[in-house]
C-alpha cells in the first residue's frame, strides 16, 4: 500500500519547483539509485522554484543556493510519517520497480508466454522443432502480454480439427467450423496467417506473405482448399496458351476484356516472351479494347490494389520470360500497386509512371526522372508527390497511354 500524504504536503508537492525534485527522485528509484540520501547536482532550479521548495526545506536552504539534499528533504518529510519514496510512490499512485527489475520481470514473463505458447502446439501434435520455427516467425504477437499464447491456443485448435477432417474441406468452412467465423482464417487475420505459416514449416513449404501461391500450397499441404473466385484480374488480348480455363477464355475473348480468377488461372499454361502492359483502372482498358480491339498489346488491370490473381499472373507472366511495363495512379495507393507489381516482377519496367508526366499533368516544374525500371521511378515520383500533393489519375493520360499502346501495335505489325 502506498502512503497517506498530508493535504499541505501533496499542495507542496504539486507545485513547480516541488514537482521537478520528486520527478528527479521518481527518475533516481527507477534507475535503482538511493531516494533518501544523495544530491540532486543536476537538477536545475529558478529562483521561484527555490523558493516553492524551501516552503518545506526552510529559507536557509534556499539562500545557500546549494543544490537539494535528498536526506534534508527525507528528514522534512519524516515529521509527516512520510519518506521521499513514499511520497513519491503515493503522487503516483502505485509502487515504483526499477527498469532493471521490471525488464527481469518483463523477460520472465515473456519466456513462460512463449513455453506456454509452445506447449499448446505440441499438444495438438506439431514437432517441437516446427513449433520452434513458427515462434521465431517476425509476425506473430510479442509474447509478454497474452496475445501470442491466445494465438497459440487458437491455432493448436485449427491443428486439432484439421486431423480430423477429410481432404478437400474449404478455408472458411474450416473457419467456421472451428471459430464460427468463415472468415477468421483468411490471409488478413492473424489466426490466418499464422497457421498458413505453420503449416508451411510443417510441409516444408515457401512463408505466405499474401493470399498468393505460397498461401494457397500452405493450406493445400494440410488438404484444405482455397476460394479460388473471389480474387480476380482484368486481362485483354493476353496470348496465353494450355488447358488451363483462363487460357481458354483468352483465346475465345480476343479483343474484349476478360475476367480472370485465381480458379481460371490454375493448370497449366503458358505466354510467349512479349511486352505486357498494365494499368490500375477499367476505364483505361475498356477506352483501349473500344479503339484498338483484337490488335491491342497485352494488358492487364490490377483494378486498385493489386488482388493475389493479379500478383500471380504477373510472376507467371515474368517468369514466362514477359516485360512487364507497369503504371497506376499518381498517389500512394498508386505508388503501393507499383511496388506490389515490383514484388513479383523486380524488372519491371515503368509506363509513363515517371516525374517528367506527373510534371506535365500537374503543370509543376520537378527534377524530371530518365530511369525507365519501376523502382527508380516510384522512389523519384515519392519525391515528387512528397512535394507537390496533387493526385492524378490515370484517366488523364489515357491519350498519352492510347498513343502508346498504338504505337506498340503498329511496331507489332
């Protein structure tokens, strides 16, 4: 229990000068240092601070102009029952724990979370040594306040009901089955992710970072099989080739956008090495297929933030020996789909994504960017937005990207 403080002493206490001294001996106990004896060499008082302090300590004390002595102060506080600690604790309301003995204690309490943690998983029947993989995972919770063990418990239940379903059971009937949220195991829950990565460990798979490939082949691992609609992309004139759906709707749309799902776009196909282009917004893609139809380059719309059927088709695209020529708005939703794009396509090239069209549209005069990769120009076009903070959207270049596109056919033919 903390003290009582005496209504004239929590006045004194409250004042500037009086408030300062106890901060320094709050500073003094949690550093573990002596709160009843010692100087305060550093502490800096104006005179109207002496002159509150020496209220309690006596005018002598403040015509000395010597610095304050925690054992005059302790001496003045004891005819009050009080020591300098207990008032200082009282005025706080709780006791004082040193930092080196809160971070012991911090440290202790962490340790006991994670082995917590890790008994539950171990219980469900994951190996000890996965168990330690998946802790070590940066995107779990710290342990230390409860989170990572109610995760751990959590996933140890996903665990358990996995052993006793059959091959072929949907995520969010999982999910609903086990938490009674079809949602509570998709790639933006933590529940989510963390067993998709511990099950990637398990299978000795890729960490999935996103509803993507290696998400997808996580959960697979364990004979569980993922929405494969929901996630869609926009694609005109893409020369895709195989058995796979999506292949087979490119062949048969030739001149008309088409939808793509992560469904479609399983099995095998193939592109031939050509330049695909993209773009953020419909708009651009209907404008183009009206003006250019069946001889349009390809092209593919991330519609907004790019969705992990877009993501996949450009690492497949990339990895079929494609250049990927990309663009979005002029604004950090744009700037984030760009950097998106370069996260599977790391070559990628920009598409009048630069500082020199920014500049023109938003009639500013800015360094104007001749790197012609994706990565250069994001970084000089940050700059550029950091300074100007005016948006454009790409439908105002839709002239400038028609034009190119144009260009592209007729070098084609």
């Amino acid at each position: 229990m903390t003290a009582t403080i005496p209504p004239g002493i929590e006045d004194w206490a409250h004042l500037p000068g009086p408030a300062a001294v106890l901060d320094a001996v709050h500073t003094r106990a949690r550093r573990g240092h002596r709160t009843e004896t010692g100087t305060l060499t550093t502490l800096a008082l104006t005179a109207e601070q002496r002159r509150q302090v020496a209220l309690l300590l006596g005018t002598r004390w403040e015509l000395t102009g010597k610095p304050v002595r925690l054992q005059d102060l302790a001496a003045k506080l004891s005819e009050h029952h009080l020591t300098v600690l207990g008032l200082v604790e009282a005025l706080h309301g709780r006791r004082i724990e040193p930092d080196r003995a809160h971070r012991d204690r911090a440290q202790a309490e962490a340790a006991s979370e994670r082995e917590r943690a890790a008994a539950h998983l171990v219980s469900a029947g994951v190996s000890a040594s996965a168990v330690e993989q998946w802790l070590a995972d940066p995107g779990l919770p710290r342990p230390g306040s409860g989170a990572l063990q109610s995760l751990a418990e959590q996933v140890a239940s996903v665990i358990a009901r996995l052993r006793t379903t059959g091959r072929g059971t949907r995520l969010a009937q999982l999910a609903a089955d086990t938490v009674h949220d079809a949602h509570a195991l998709d790639a933006d829950r933590l529940l989510g992710r963390g067993v998709a990565r511990l099950l990637a460990i398990v299978h000795g798979l890729p960490r999935p970072q996103r509803a993507g490939r290696a998400w997808r082949a996580a959960w697979a691992g364990a004979g569980v099989v993922c929405d494969g609609v929901s996630s869609r992309v926009l694609a005109l004139n893409l020369p895709l080739t195989g058995e796979s759906p999506a292949a087979r709707l490119c062949a048969a749309a030739l001149g008309e956008p088409v939808w793509l799902t992560l469904r479609s776009l399983a099995g095998n196909w193939t592109a031939p090495a050509v330049d695909v282009f993209v773009c953020e917004n419909p708009t651009i893609v209907e404008a183009v297929a009206d003006a250019l139809g069946p001889s349009c380059p390809p092209l593919v719309c991330t519609d907004g933030i790019a969705s992990g059927a877009a993501l996949d088709l450009l690492a497949w695209l990339t990895a079929a020996g494609c250049t990927i020529h990309a663009r979005a708005d002029f604004d950090p939703a744009g700037f984030t789909i760009a950097d998106q794009v370069l996260s599977v396509a790391p070559g990628a090239l920009s598409w009048r994504f630069d500082t020199r069209t920014y500049a023109n549209e938003c009639g500013l005069s800015v360094p104007h960017g001749t790197s012609g990769d994706l990565a250069t120009a994001v970084q000089e076009l940050r700059l550029a937005y950091d300074h100007a903070r005016i948006p454009v959207h790409e439908e105002r270049v839709l002239g400038l990207l028609l034009s190119d596109l144009t260009a592209e056919t007729d070098v084609s033919d």
